[in-house]
C-alpha cells in the first residue's frame, strides 16, 4: 500500500464503486426486460419499413393481423392501457406502445421515421385525421391508410391532404 492516505482510500473505494455501478445496471437492464412499455419501445425502434396501426378495437386488430399474415411488421400504439386486445396482439409478437398517438414523440417511438405506412384506425375521426396529419408533417412521405366513419369527411381528406387511401366503414359495408 502507498503511504499516502489519499492513495489507500482509493484503492479500497473503486472496487467498491465498482461494484455499486455494476449492480445498478444489471437492476436496470431487469427493470427493462421485465417492463413492457419499455420494451416495446425497444422492439419498435429496431424495425424498419413496418406499417404503424394506431387505436386497438375489432377492426385494427383485423388489420394487424392481415398485415401479419403478408408477412410485414407492425408496431401498435393504444392510449387504453387496460384494452383487452393488447394481451392477443403481443401473443403475436407485435411490440404495443401504450400511449396517444397523436404526440410526435410517441410516434417517433414507434419508429414513424422509418416506417412505411401508417393507419390511424380508431372510432374517431378527428383522432384519426389528427394522427395522420402529425405523421405527415414528420415524415411527409409516409403512406397513409385513414379510417373515417364520415362519407363526405372521407372524400375531402382523400383530396385536399394528398392521403393515400381513406375508408369510410359506413361507405364500405352499405354495398
């Protein structure tokens, strides 16, 4: 050992240090494997050229598992933590972000940025124009799938903001 008491407090205290820092990063690294919001942040910021289904209901979870069957990946984003369609759709292996998907950080999450479509698909409009119009002004490229319940809605949207393709269901299942 040195003579110098400055010496000797440190060489007992970086290992202890150490170890102290070690442990909290395996705490971390737990805390993240065993927390799903993160991880499916993790999973969804990994994809690329996926398709981002926004709302999770009868319909989008059809969608999802269309989108599954052709072979594409799909990320998810639900604002309702307790919807009881997030349980089948991470048995499929889709990372679901629990958030609103009308914020642009949540969308960037989801990995907007390198995305190839997006389909806002909940049972409001406004929601789903919303959610659009924010992924559009990220990424002005981004084809865009709108479900609207409104005909006329659904027409103008269709022209006036250049969306790539907007269903009306009522318009749909009347034929």
């Amino acid at each position: 050992l040195s003579e110098s008491w400055i010496a000797r407090l440190a060489f007992f205290a970086i290992p202890i240090f150490g170890i102290l820092v070690l442990g909290q990063g395996l705490v971390r690294l737990g805390r993240a494997l065993l927390n799903r919001d993160v991880w499916s942040k993790a999973m969804a910021s990994t994809y690329k050229e996926h398709t981002i289904v926004c709302g999770l209901g009868k319909v989008s979870t059809r969608v999802t598992r269309w989108i599954l069957d052709l072979h594409e990946e799909v990320v998810v984003i639900e604002n309702d933590p307790n919807n009881p369609f997030i349980a089948e759709v991470r048995r499929w292996g889709v990372p679901v972000v629990i958030a609103d998907a009308r914020r642009p950080e949540v969308l960037l999450d989801a990995g907007i940025t390198q995305a190839e479509s997006i389909v806002p698909c909940t049972s409001d409009d406004l929601m789903n124009l919303s959610i659009a119009l924010e992924a559009r002004r990220l990424v002005p490229e981004i084809k865009v799938v709108l479900r609207m319940f409104d005909v006329q809605m659904a027409a103008n949207v269709r022209a006036g903001f250049k969306i790539h393709t907007a269903f009306s269901i009522p318009e749909l299942s009347a034929p």
